[in-house]
C-alpha cells in the first residue's frame, strides 16, 4: 500500500473503491471459517448466496476511464466482523496515510446507516449507491418552542415520486456513451437511524433506451463528505467504480 501511495499525484485527490467479494469453497467443508455470502446467481429462481470466505478490498482508482485499479487493503472478514465494519476499519487505515482527503465509492450494499455512521469521523467523502426501495428523511422544521425538538422532516420515499418533493437542481446532459442524462439532486436528507448525518441524494435517469431496447432503471446515489462536486461530475465518480 505505501508504495502505491507514494505514486499517487500530490495535487488530485484520489478516488478509492470498496467491495466485498466471495472466495467460493462449497466443497471444503473442513474448511476453518467458512460463511454464508452473498453471490450473484445467472440462473433465475436461485439464491444468490455461497459458502466460502468473505474478503473487503479498498482499491485506488487513478484514472476515469479505462478497467485496471490498485488494491490498497485486500483482508478476509472473519466469521466475528460484517462487511460494515471490515470496510470502515480498511478506510480508515488508509485515509491515515493519504496525502489529499479522497472520494471513495461504494455500492448499495453500504448505503446504509451504519456505513454511515461508522465511517463520520474518517476524512473521506462517500458516494453510495441506494437500493430504490429505501425511505430517507428530510431536514426538520424549525424549533417551535414546545416539546423535544424533532430529528426528521418530511418522508422521502425512493421508488414514490409523490414523497419527493421539489427538486434543487435538475440538469441534462449528453454523454457520449449513455446518451441523454437527467440528473436531480435533493439536498439535506438523511437515514432515519443516522439524522445527525445529513446527505446529498442524486437521481441519474437515462432518457435513452438501451440498444437492445430495454429501459435503465434509474440510479441513486448519496453523497456524504464536504465540498459537493459540481452535479454534471459527481455521479461520474461512481461510474469509475462500475467499470472495473
């Protein structure tokens, strides 16, 4: 990890990805430490999990565009720590040794509280992906004077847009390989387990049909850290984690 860290240039702030991954070992059943993990199936109706061992991996992504990354952190999650943690603990490892505070990716599986607040105090920023079926919250009203305070506003339903209330920003752009994009960008939202940690929620929406006619779901993504990108770049951070 040093010597990577070392290469990285001093005046970018380097994006990292994180994942968790299966090492599949259905036979070995005297295998020390074997789990149930998740495992994407191709045949429909199968479940989508396996026996083997759990691995986190934080890797550097030094460049936009293109399928190689670094590895920085590859450890097994013991049968005694969750994904969660594993990956918050690796972040923080290697945030202590960046020179720049860095933008770090990940997909739904840690767009959750808990992610949330085991990673606030880790100098990263986050971009996550959210499940569609998630419900956020917005900012509470104002103090009235009586009562305890309240810690949620308004419910904000991902797959209702009758819950989403109007939009801060909303662009369109045409990528070269997505075609035309709608972005929608809703401020100041929050897990309702996590108020104190407020979000940036973003919507990507291909207007384009794919090629073989199928239409893109949209893609959520949240964003947790300090100076929010411009919105026509932000969501492209997360395409730098997909493409590899």
């Amino acid at each position: 990890m040093k010597l990577y860290i070392e290469q990285m240039p001093s005046s970018v702030r380097p994006v990292l990805a994180g994942d968790h991954t299966i090492w599949p070992r259905p036979e070995a059943v005297t295998l020390q430490e074997r789990t149930i993990e998740h495992q994407a199936s191709t045949v429909p109706g199968n479940r989508p999990i396996g026996l083997g061992q759990g691995y986190s991996t934080i890797a550097w992504i030094p460049e936009s565009e293109g399928s190689w990354a670094l590895p920085l952190r590859h450890e097994r999650i013991t049968s005694w720590e969750n994904p969660i943690e594993k990956a918050a603990w690796q972040l923080q490892q290697v945030c202590s040794v960046l020179p720049l505070r860095p933008i770090s990716v990940w997909d739904s599986e840690y767009g959750c509280a808990p992610f949330v607040l085991k990673t606030a105090n880790i100098p990263a920023d986050k971009l996550m992906r959210l499940r569609s079926n998630l419900c956020l919250w917005g900012a509470p009203p104002p103090y009235s004077g009586r009562g305890r305070p309240r810690k949620h506003g308004d419910k904000f339903k991902l797959n209702d847009p009758q819950t989403w209330g109007e939009v801060s920003q909303d662009i369109e752009l045409n990528d070269p390989h997505l075609g035309n994009i709608r972005i929608g960008l809703w401020q100041e939202k929050h897990f309702q387990a996590a108020a104190e940690q407020p979000m940036q929620l973003i919507r990507v929406e291909r207007l384009e049909p794919h090629h073989s006619g199928r239409i893109s779901k949209p893609l959520w993504l949240a964003w947790v850290g300090e100076a929010f990108p411009p919105l026509s770049e932000v969501w492209r951070f997360y395409l730098r984690r997909e493409s590899r």
